[in-house]
C-alpha cells in the first residue's frame, strides 16, 4: 500500500493537477490573445476608459520597483506588475519537445534585459491618473516574456503548455522521498526480528522500484514508453491548436482525431511502463531464485 500509495496516486495526482494548470493557462492565452490589440490610435479613443486588451513590445523601463514600462512603436504604456505571474517562453530550436514557459516571481522581472520582447494582455484602467495594464482578482494580467517573431507566439505558447513529462513535477521527488523514507523506517524497525525477515527484505527492495525502469533488460520497454509519451505529448498539443483554430488546415483535420490517438499512445506507453517494472522484478527474483539453488 506505501508502495502504491506514495510511488504511483500521488505523482499520478500531482501529473492531473499539473495538467489542469496548464489547462487554465492555455484557456486564458486563447481568450486574451482574441482580445482587441492596443495601438496609439486605440489608447487615444480610451480616453480615461479602460477595457480588455493585448500589448506586444518591448521592454523601455522598470519604475517603483513593480511598474514595467513596455513600448511599441508610438506608445508606452506602463504595466502593474505586482504580485502577478510573469511567464518566460524558453527559446525554442524546433528539435524535441519545446519547454515549458518557466513562472518568474514579479519582483524578478528587473533581471531580464531592456528591449526584451514582451506579449501583455488583460484589463487596463485608471491607476494613479494614468491608464495602465493591472491585475484583479476577476480579471489576472497575462505577463509572457519571449524571443520569437509576433505572428509565431500563439503557436509556440500552447505547444509549450503542454509540458514533456506532467507526472514529473514539484510533488514527485517529496512524494518518492516520503515513500523510501517510510519503507526504510518499516526495515530498520523489524531488522532485528528473525521472523520478520522477509518484511525487511521486501521493503529494502521497493525502495528501488522507482529506478527500476532505468535498468535492463526492463529498460528497453522504458525506451519505448519514452517515445510514445512523447509522441502523445506532440499530439495533445496539436489537439490544442485544431481546438483553438492555429493549426494549418485545422477544417481538415478535427481536434477529436488527435485527442483519440494521443490517448491510445498514452495508454499504450504506461502498458510498457507497467511491463519495464515487471519484467526487471521477474529478472531480480530469477537471480534470487538461482542464487539459492547454486548455494545449495
């Protein structure tokens, strides 16, 4: 039960919850990148009135500490960025599997460099007598920081929110760790009792289980996992861009067809996972097994 508990439903959880943000994310990029784009022509029709719109320029200045000054063009306008989630679109080359954008903290915007580029989108309104970018609670200000032409960063955004591996995250390496600590503490308590012998052997050895899949001969069935994973990731994020239209031929092929396949590859890929585990078991208990029979 520690076993399947802190190795399998928790990491497992933890990929679902991963999951679900990303999915919020790409849900809110989808709606705001629709928003009408300011100009200088369109912050002059505000006059004093604010609404939903979305930015691209670049970095001129940052002020008090959590006013980012972004420029495109005739316009400057200021952006509140405090205590708001600032993205950063790692470069991508085309090769593998793009990065996730990588969160920076608010007050750590003042590292990146002036003139980087910048996608802005939300609610905009009078603050300290001046129209400006802010976050609310109902409305939150997207704040991505990238390196890739304007006309590219829609597709780019949601190919990266589709994450290389959901299962590895935050809550992984705390939940493995818990997971050998508590089989270590359950061996170090009956060590010294003759008749628990095989509790003790049995625990030591689901400590491991976790690396099982990285040796052979399981770990030919790992590679084979590794590639449909990903292949299924690549497929989710093309479901992703026939869903929102910013796929090319979109019409042609629907966003269901690569939903299907993607969730055929997945279930395929954890079957070789399950079978890379099992089969290096099988392997240590063959040893075992020949081992006694030698000794004998």
């Amino acid at each position: 039960m520690i076993v399947i508990f802190w190795y399998a439903l928790v990491p497992i959880t933890g990929g679902f919850l991963n999951r679900y943000k990303w999915k919020r994310f790409r849900n809110r990029f989808n709606i705001l990148r629709l928003s009408p784009l300011l100009n200088y022509g369109q912050y002059r029709k505000l006059d004093g009135e604010g609404g939903i719109f979305r930015f691209y320029g670049g970095i001129e200045s940052i002020t008090d500490g959590h006013t980012l000054w972004v420029k495109s063009g005739d316009l400057t306008i200021p952006v509140s960025i405090a205590k708001t989630k600032c993205f950063l679109l790692p470069i991508h080359d085309g090769e593998g599997f793009p990065e996730a954008p990588q969160e920076i903290r608010w007050n750590r915007v003042s590292t990146i460099t002036e003139g980087a580029k910048v996608f802005i989108a939300g609610l905009i309104k009078t603050q300290d007598d001046r129209l400006s970018f802010v976050s609310t609670k109902e409305q939150p200000l997207m704040v991505i920081f990238y390196d890739c032409e304007d006309t590219e960063l829609a597709e780019s955004i949601i190919r990266a929110a589709r994450t290389r591996n959901e299962y590895w995250n935050s809550i992984t390496p705390v939940s493995l760790a818990i997971g050998a600590i508590t089989l270590i503490y359950i061996a170090a308590t009956y060590l010294g009792r003759p008749a628990f012998r095989l509790t003790v052997i049995c625990a030591l050895s689901a400590v491991f289980i976790p690396a099982l899949p990285v040796f052979p001969p399981g770990i030919l069935f790992t590679y084979f996992y590794r590639r449909l994973s990903w292949d299924s990731r690549k497929l989710r994020a093309d479901y992703d861009l026939a869903l929102y239209g910013l796929l090319p031929d979109s019409a042609d092929k629907p966003a269901n067809s690569f939903a299907l396949r993607a969730y055929t590859l997945e279930i395929f890929a954890w079957g070789l996972m399950l079978a890379s585990v099992l089969v290096n078991i099988g392997f240590i208990f063959l040893i075992f097994y020949l081992f006694h029979i030698i000794s004998f």
